[in-house]
C-alpha cells in the first residue's frame, strides 16, 4: 500500500500521517486519555508524548508499505491539523484467511456527529475493494454500547463471546465478537 494514501469523506480526511503529524496524535492520545481509559489497555506515560508517537507514525507508514497493517488518522476537513480519531486494520494476513482486525476511537468532543460510522463506512469499503480481504473482525466489551451500535450499523455480525479475552482497565474484559464478510472478496490465490 502506498503510506500517502488518504481516503476522503464528506467531513474528513482519512490518511496515514507522516512524523510531522506527531504533536498532533500525541495531543489527541492526551485530550482523549480519560476519555478511551474504559476501553484501552493500560498505557505507560510515553504513550502521550510526541517522541513516542514519531516512532509510531514512521512504523505505521512501513506496515502500510509492507501491507501488515492500516492506520488511518481523522482530520476535518474544516480543520485538517487536528486529529481527532483513528481506524486501525491490524494483523492484515493474506493466503486462505484474508482477514484484519479493525480498532477505532474518536474524540470525545466528536461522539455522537456520525464521524466514526462516516470514516468507518469508506474505510471499510476500501480496504474490501483495494486490499480483496475477506473479513474484517472487531471486538468490542459487552459495556459499550456505542461500538455496538456503530458496528451493527456497519453490517458488522455478532459471532460470539471471548472470555476475559483482554486485559483493560484493571482487569481482564470478556469481549463480544463480530465480523462483516466481503461479498465481493475473490478466492485467494493458490498457495
């Protein structure tokens, strides 16, 4: 994948920001810091610094080049300088799985605009017809509500329960499994 991609919507810009975007994510992760507490494993003080997330930008632009992975930033398009989301495809594998996981998160003074379900729906669309994965599976706690309504609305199926599945918040979380197939997603190739 090309890191300069950046997948445009109505409101925002979808993109995989370069070092310079750094103090911008950094700022994001801090804002938002009691805001993703519930949701997110523990995160050690480095990760709302700007060093910290220089060295992730510059990783996440090599896994998209490597096709390992898919981190995409939320700017409005009103004010592109600020971030004020992610959407995550991880653990992007090829051969008879052709699968990812899918992370998000918002900024709380944006819940509720629509914004995620806006960034979701395209990115999600292009990685189906770009990538030619299969499936796409995201968890989420039974507690948030919120990831369940987004994913329900995005055709995203409920395929189970994992047991204390993550560690967050203090404790190990069950999670409720989903997944949406591709119905356009060819046949992998021979292997």
């Amino acid at each position: 994948m090309n890191p300069e991609l950046c997948i445009a919507t109505p409101r925002l810009w979808l993109s995989v920001p370069d070092v310079d975007y750094a103090a911008a994510v950094a700022d994001f992760q801090r804002r938002n810091r009691i805001h993703f507490a519930p949701w997110d494993p523990p995160r050690a003080e480095a990760f709302f610094s700007e060093p910290h997330w220089r060295e992730q930008l510059a990783l996440s632009r090599s896994d998209c080049e490597a096709e390992r992975s898919l981190r995409l930033f939320l700017r409005p398009k009103a004010d592109p300088q600020r971030v004020i989301g992610f959407v995550h495809f991880s653990n992007i594998l090829r051969g008879p799985f052709l699968a990812c996981f899918l992370g998000y998160g918002l900024d709380q003074d944006c819940v509720g605009q629509g914004l995620m379900t806006e960034a979701l729906s395209e990115s999600i669309d292009w990685v189906f017809s770009q990538l030619a994965l299969h499936r796409i599976m995201a968890n989420y706690i039974p507690e948030n509500h919120r990831s369940a309504a987004v994913l329900a609305r995005l055709g995203f199926v409920i395929e189970g329960l994992a047991r204390e599945y993550l560690y967050i918040n203090g404790a190990w979380r069950d999670h409720v499994l989903t997944a949406r197939i591709n119905p356009k997603a060819p046949s992998p190739l021979p292997f």
